[in-house]
C-alpha cells in the first residue's frame, strides 16, 4: 500500500532527500563563491577545428589525449600571458601565483570533483593527459585521499559532454576565474579570411571573473589568447 505525505501548502511529496556529504559541501562552496565574490560572466564563440584536427593527428600517433587535456594545457598558455587571471584576492591584496595550478570538475557517479593539476606551466601535454587518467582511475576507485583537492589558481569545467551550449560557472573560491566549456556542434560561419561560408565545429567559452580582482579587459585578453592557442596548437603545443 503506497502512502503520500503532504507540505504545508498541500502538495504532494513524493521524495525527501537529506543533503549531506559532497551534495552539502557542494552547496556551501557555492553559496561562498557568490558572497564573496562579485562575479562576471563573458561568453564567446570559438573555432574547434584546430584542437579536433590536432587531437586526431595524435590519435594517429597512438597517442589518447581528450579535450579536457588539451583545454587545461591551452588555459595554462593563456594564464601565462595573462597572470592576473591567475590570482587570488585576499583581504586587502591581490595575489598573482607563479604556479598555474588547474582544477578540472570531474563527475563521477553523480557527484562532482574538482582535482588539481599542478605546475600545468612546466608539463607536456602528454604529462598533463597522464595525470588526469591517473587522477580519474583513483576518483572511481574512491581513493579519494590519494588526489590533491586543493590548491588551485584556476578552473576548467567541460560540460559539452553533457549537451550544454553555454552557461554560467561559478569561481572556485579564493580563485579570481573559471573557464566554462560548452557543446562542440557544426555551425556556419563566415571564414574571416575570404567570406566565404564554411561548416566548422564551434564551442562556447564562458568566462567568469571576480570583478574585485579583475575587469573586463584582461577577460577579454585572456580569451583572445586562448582562442589563439586554440587555432593554432600544432605551433604552441610542441
């Protein structure tokens, strides 16, 4: 026999879910990010002919390296030539690491993640690609303990694979910036060099800054950076 309970107001409850765990801690982080920081977002289209048509000429190589590896490596590019997204503010001063240090939001079985891969600076693409397989291994493992959690100076969260064009992410606090990835879908566009009307795959970058760190200028740099790195990674990449 099947028994409902009602609210206050009437309705029906099918279900109460008690929030606790990394739902909970979830919840909090987020409720933190946007009392301390006022935040921004800025989003613009980007050409992912460059990244498919590199990634599958290492595929050829034999080499298995995703998108996520090769967006951590291209913001760790674009960090180095806009430090002052790779910051902190805390208290009165704004703090620009040295250390790139990119978390990456990870779901694994519905719950999310967001390991650290430190000094993206001074490793290879094939180290960083290495390390995140690791890092993913462990996670589904549950040898949560064993994955550094913290200590990140900028976020990249990919949810393209979960068929979002575009969206708002929230820093990652005390980060000053998170990097936002939507859907890669074929669309078409007018070749900037001819005119012409082409098909080529596109994605939407979304940019999210703390505004009492940084404004929209150095936002804006930091996109045509990585846009830039994007288009070309045959030459940056080496």
């Amino acid at each position: 026999m099947n028994t409902t309970t009602n609210d206050q107001l009437g309705r029906v409850i099918k279900e109460v879910i008690p929030v606790k765990g990394t739902r909970k801690i979830i919840g909090k982080r987020m409720k933190e990010s946007l009392e301390r920081s006022p935040q921004g977002t800025a989003m613009v289209k980007a050409d992912m002919s460059g990244l498919v048509r590199y990634r599958e000429m290492l595929k050829s190589c034999g080499e298995n390296i995703s998108f996520v590896d090769l967006f951590v490596k291209v913001a760790g590019l674009a960090l180095e030539e806009n430090p002052i997204l790779n910051s902190s503010l805390q208290e009165n001063e704004i703090i620009i690491y040295q250390s790139i240090n990119i978390g990456i939001a990870v779901f694994i079985d519905t719950s999310l993640f967001v390991p650290v891969i430190t000094d993206v600076q001074s490793k290879s693409l094939q180290e960083i690609s290495s390390e995140i397989k690791e890092i993913i291994t462990k996670l589904k493992e549950k040898r949560y303990a064993e994955v550094q959690m913290s200590g990140s100076t900028f976020t990249v969260n990919n949810m393209g694979m979960l068929e979002i064009d575009g969206f708002t992410p929230f820093i990652n606090p005390p980060e000053a910036a998170i990097l936002g990835i939507g859907k890669t879908r074929r669309e078409v566009v007018v070749d900037e060099t001819d005119d012409s009307i082409v098909i080529r795959p596109m994605t939407t970058l979304s940019l999210t800054n703390d505004h009492a760190v940084v404004d929209g200028v150095p936002v804006a740099n930091f996109l045509s950076s990585l846009k830039k790195f994007m288009n070309k990674p045959e030459e940056y990449l080496k």
